[in-house]
C-alpha cells in the first residue's frame, strides 16, 4: 500500500485484507491496524476499526479518542458516531453519549441508528415502556447495520418483565461488562466485511 495524501483512503480490496485478518487472528490487531494507519492516517474507516478493538479490551479512553478522530476526518460517517455513544453507554455516561449521537440527526427518522439511539436515552432517563418500543421498531427496520440485532435483542429481554422495571435502574438494564466488551469489535468487523456500504 501506497499513499501520498494524510486525506487518502485505502481501498477496499486492502480494508478487505485487514479485516479478515482481524476476524481470523491472523496478527495482533492493534499492530495490523497501527500499520495501516501509518500509510493511511486519514482513513476514518481505520480509526472506527481502531476505536472497535481498544474498545473490546477495555481500553475506552483510547476507543473514544480514535472514534473521534475517526469523526474529525469525516464528520458525517454515522457510525463512528453511533459506536462512540454506544462506548459512553457502555460507561454509564449518557449525557456524553447524548453529546456523540447528535451527529445522527441529519439522518432519516427511520434510520435503525437514530431509533436504537432514541431508546438507548430513554433508557437512560429510566423510561423503559418508551425505551422497549423504540428498541423493537429499530429490530423491525434495520438493515442499516444488522449486526447490533443480538446486543439490541438482549437489552430488550431485560426490558421484558414489568416487575423487574420497578425494581432496577437504568443502569442496570445495560448487558454486563463480560457480554458488552467485545461487541463493539465483533460490530465493526461485520460493518466492514466484504458486502458492506465503505464510505
């Protein structure tokens, strides 16, 4: 790979290498992806992949700062946005990740990332009947990134029973540290596989 531009991108047939080289374990994968960004450091599909993996081993302040620099060299890719507050979810900080999902607005009213992340905050505001119907009409309609079905699937068991509405907090609601860690990576693995939308 060659590059004589800090705005340049890689294509798809190398992106396609890294991350089948990422999903079979093929090399360290922060060092594959640190080397792609060493001739790529523009690429904001890079810093999203980068953000995934630190996230995965609970490196959140160093997954934050790569999904924002990812925001920083394209403002408008929606899933560096949407994968960065889902990270402050993850960490109980929803009025950072309210913050990071404000660039989502521009998109349809239909778009499965706008609703999840409108049931995600009401969530965080303990408004669990709201929280449950969102979550379920963005199952209904996503074919924008397929793979958050499972994780949206199990926040929304949780929801399921009224008596446990009462009795636990929001908080509470989120998938345990050892169910969420490494969703984020195993996301954004499928979000750049061969078939999906790049840019």
């Amino acid at each position: 790979m060659t590059n004589d531009s800090e705005s340049a991108c890689c294509d798809d047939a190398d992106l396609d290498i890294l991350v089948n080289a990422l999903r079979t374990g093929q090399a360290d994968d922060l060092t594959r992806i640190d080397e792609a960004l060493a001739v790529w450091p523009g690429d904001h599909r890079l810093w999203v992949l980068k953000g995934a993996v630190l996230a995965a081993g609970q490196l959140h302040d160093g997954a934050r700062q790569s999904f924002r620099t990812a925001l920083e060299r394209a403002p408008g890719f929606a899933p560096a946005a949407f994968f960065l507050g889902l990270l402050e979810m993850f960490d109980s900080q929803p009025e950072a990740a309210a913050a990071a999902w404000r660039a989502l607005d521009p998109l349809p009213a239909d778009s499965s990332m706008r609703i999840f992340r409108d049931g995600m905050l009401a969530l965080a505001e303990n408004r669990f009947d709201q929280a449950a119907a969102m979550i379920e009409r963005g199952l209904r309609g996503n074919r924008e990134l397929p793979e958050l079905n499972d994780y949206f699937r199990a926040v929304l068991a949780s929801l399921s029973s009224e008596a446990e509405r009462a009795g636990r907090s929001a908080e509470a609601k989120m998938l345990e540290p050892d169910q969420d860690q490494d969703v984020l990576r195993r996301l954004m693995l499928a979000r750049y596989s061969a078939d999906s939308t790049r840019h």
